[in-house]
C-alpha cells in the first residue's frame, strides 16, 4: 500500500494544498489551505474507500492530463469515444495511457508525464488529441480537459460515494471491463510515464502549420508521426492480423479491437470500403456469440464506426518484409502446374499478395491482379477460374451477392500450393520490382529454364534488358 500511495504521489500531484474531497452524498468540497495539506493518510482514507480526493494542476505547471469522458445515460456512446481516444493515442505511439472508471457516468484516460510541462501546452496537446479522434460534439456528453488550476479531477483506486462504485482501471482488450481492487492495484504499479518531449513536439508540429493550410492539416500531420510505423509490437502487425482474419477472436474483450485491426488490415491490401465492411460483417457473424455481450444491432454499427474512422485516416499496418520470401516449392509447383503464361503471371502475382496478407485467407480485387500481373481485365476472370482447376487456389468467396442487396461480396481467395518441402529449402527474397523471372533466374539453370518452359517462354524469361 505504501508503494501505491507513493506512486499517486508521484503521477498525479504537483503541489498539496490545493485538492478536492468526495463527501457521502456525492458532493466535493474544495480545500486551498496551506495550514491544511494534503497528507498521506488522506490517501490512504481513498484507497480504502472513504473520502474520495482529487487534484488540481499547479498554478502553470501540470504533471498529467485526464481526458474526462461524461456521457449521462449514454454508456455505449463513453465506451465508444474511450475507444476512439484510446486508438488515436495509440497510433501517435503514445501506448503509456491508463484508462479508469469515473464510477459514475464515463471513464478518465490519463498520461502522466516525466517531466512537468505548461498548463497550456497540456491544453494545446487535449485539443489535438480530441480534434484528431473525431469526437468533438459527439452524443449529449462531453470529453473535458483536466486538470488546471481551478478544475480537479478524482484520483483513480476510491469509491465514488454517491453509486458506491470502485474507480477501478480499464483496458480497450478486455472492453472495458472495471477490474477489482487488486487487479487494478497491480495494474497501476505497472504504469509508466511518457516522455514530455514527445508531447511537446506534436503540440509544435501542431501550431507551425499556416492556418491558410488548414485543408491540407491532416495530412501534413501523418507526415510527422514517428508513431505507429515504427510501432514494431504486435498490436498492428501484418501478420497479426492477418491471423485475428483466419482464426477469429479467442477472448473476450477483443471484438472493437478486431474491428479496428481487421479494417487496417482491408485498407492496407486495398480493399474499397463498402467491401471491407462487407468482409468483416461476414467475419463477425461466424464468432463464437460467448466473446462478447453487446446487441448486435449495436456492434454493427460500432464496426460502421471503426471502418469510417479507419479509412479517414487512411491506417493500415507494419509489413515485415523479411518475411516476403517465395520458396522453391512454390515457384516450381506454378511452373510444372501451369501451363500457360498469362496463369504463372497471375499465379505469381496472387503468391505475392497472400504473403502480403500473411499466408492465409486474402483478398485481391481483378483490377490488382491486372495491374499485379500485367494482364487486363478479362484474361483475370477467364485466369481465376482455370487456377483453381490446376490446384494453384481456392476461392473462399467471389460475386456473392450480399444478403438483402444487390451488391456483391469482395474478392477472397486462399492459396492451394500444397507441396512437401525440404528442410534445406531455398528461398529468394523479393521486392517491389521482382518478378516471376527473377525467381526462375534464381532457382534454376538455363538449362533447367528450357527444359521446364515452351521455347517462347523461356526465350523471354532468359532474356534480359
């Protein structure tokens, strides 16, 4: 318990004369007293449930800032907006916030940070934030900048005494569940701080632009973020979603998460919007109905959100490309089983794009094939459907009308290339320029290429501009 007393001391409070107490009947009193500090006890009151204290900001300086969600009888719409606020800060690369239960009407997403920095900076740093996250005039609640010198906020670990519910921490994975006393003491001693020089460059990123390019704002601003492209955990990786795509949720608390993941994932491979709603609506109605609660009219329209707001801000994910490698295995099994060399182009070019997706189910609209592999429209459409008589793909989804519309499932399809491959195997790593004859140049002799291809298409594969 000390550590925990030391620690509120130590992320929340600049200075301890001026502080709110909670009384019985919900109200606080403000105390402004250097005769009356605050003391350890007083904490120690609030960890054990009675009189609750908040805090102010110094009189210029502020060790952390607390986006204050209230949201009265609208509980969805604060869950909603503690998401959006939770992912924008993530995609700035700002991962140390802690989430927390009001105990009453919404929640407190808080940073603390090293070093102390200007009221007004922090002000300046909520209103990028905010505008950023989409949120402002949201439902009949409102997310307010805390705290500064005459607006306190309740410190997280207390009991709010008018529902006698615990202000215990959250996380967006377990959606948004209130964990217990020990739990969130637990959490709590893990939380760490955030570097202030990071803050205080976005907030001059932030203020450099010329109001006349207020148009071109958001897109100015992704071109200075460090942040989520240089994000290597796992949380928006290529392959992780890709993997959440194939194998679904396997917990509960992941469903907004998934949301959000799966439609980075859609905007990174090009899928248009409409489809990826298609695709992880279709997704979503085969997910064990044990991982999540909410209505489904509800999460429906949560995915709407997640979608739009992805595709706003044009977010998709991290590619590790060490891991963009084809095999001998399966360039061979695309020689020796097509024929034709419009169907290597486009075998190839699908080949290419799963990996891209991490090796499992993908999706890939005609116009990319044509323009992956160098074929136009029509050869695609004939191609596809010969590829998946020679065993090259499966198609898991393809001009399926959606149920109730006229419009059409996107393009899914999964690669067949099932061969026994050696332990010693080569690999050739490929980049944006590679194509399937830098493969066979790499894999075989030129006598192999001649003995493997007819005349004309070893002709082109062995002649080099």
């Amino acid at each position: 318990m000390q550590k925990v007393i030391d620690k509120l001391f130590d992320y929340y409070l600049i200075q301890n004369t001026h502080y709110l107490i909670q009384m019985k009947d919900g109200t606080f009193i403000t105390r402004n007293d250097r005769s009356k500090p605050l003391r350890r006890f007083h904490v120690q009151n609030h960890l054990g449930g009675k009189l609750p204290i908040g805090t102010f900001s110094g009189a210029y300086l502020t060790k952390f800032i607390c986006f204050d969600v209230d949201y009265a009888d609208e509980a969805e719409t604060a869950r909603w907006v503690t998401y959006k606020l939770a992912d924008t800060l993530d995609d700035l690369g700002l991962h140390n916030y802690a989430i927390s239960f009001s105990g009453s009407k919404g929640y407190h997403v808080e940073l603390f940070y090293d070093k102390a920095i200007s009221v007004a900076a922090s002000r300046q740093f909520f209103d990028f934030i905010v505008q950023r996250a989409e949120i402002v005039g949201v439902g009949q609640g409102k997310t307010e900048f805390v705290p500064y010198a005459t607006r306190g906020v309740k410190l997280p670990l207390g009991i709010q005494q008018k529902t006698g519910n615990f202000c215990g921490f959250c996380n967006v994975d377990d959606g948004l569940r209130v964990m217990d006393r020990s739990e969130s003491i637990a959490y709590f001693l893990t939380l760490k701080k955030t570097d202030h020089a990071a803050i205080l460059e976005l907030i001059h990123e932030e203020s450099s632009y010329d109001s006349r390019a207020a148009a071109d704002m958001e897109n100015a601003i992704s071109r200075h973020k460090p942040l989520a492209i240089y994000d290597q955990s796992e949380s928006y990786t290529l392959a992780h979603a890709a993997k959440r795509y194939n194998d679904g949720m396997t917990a509960p608390g992941q469903r907004h998460k998934s949301f959000l993941l799966l439609a980075r994932l859609m905007n990174h491979n090009g899928v248009e919007r409409p489809d990826a709603l298609a695709a992880i609506t279709e997704w979503f109605t085969w997910q064990d109905r044990r991982l999540y609660s909410t209505e489904w009219s509800a999460c429906i329209k949560d995915l709407q959100e997640c979608v739009d707001y992805v595709y706003h801000h044009n977010q998709t994910l991290i590619t590790d490309q060490r891991d963009l490698t084809v095999t001998f295995s399966e360039i061979d099994a695309i020689i020796r089983r097509c024929p034709q060399k419009n169907q290597k182009a486009v075998a190839y070019a699908m080949l290419v794009h799963s990996k891209r997706w991490g090796n499992g189910i993908f999706y890939m609209s005609y116009g990319q094939i044509e323009e992956a592999a160098g074929v136009d429209d029509n050869t695609v459409g004939r191609q596809i459907n010969k590829l998946e008589k020679l065993g090259v793909i499966a198609i898991v989804s393809r001009n399926q009308k959606q149920k109730g519309t006229y419009k059409k499932r996107p393009n899914f399809y999964r690669m067949t290339l099932s061969v026994e491959k050696a332990a010693d195997e080569r690999s050739y790593e490929i980049n944006g320029g590679s194509d399937i004859g830098d493969c066979l140049r790499y894999f075989y002799t030129e006598k192999e290429i001649r003995s493997l291809l007819p005349r004309r298409q070893s002709n082109a594969v062995l002649t080099v501009s």
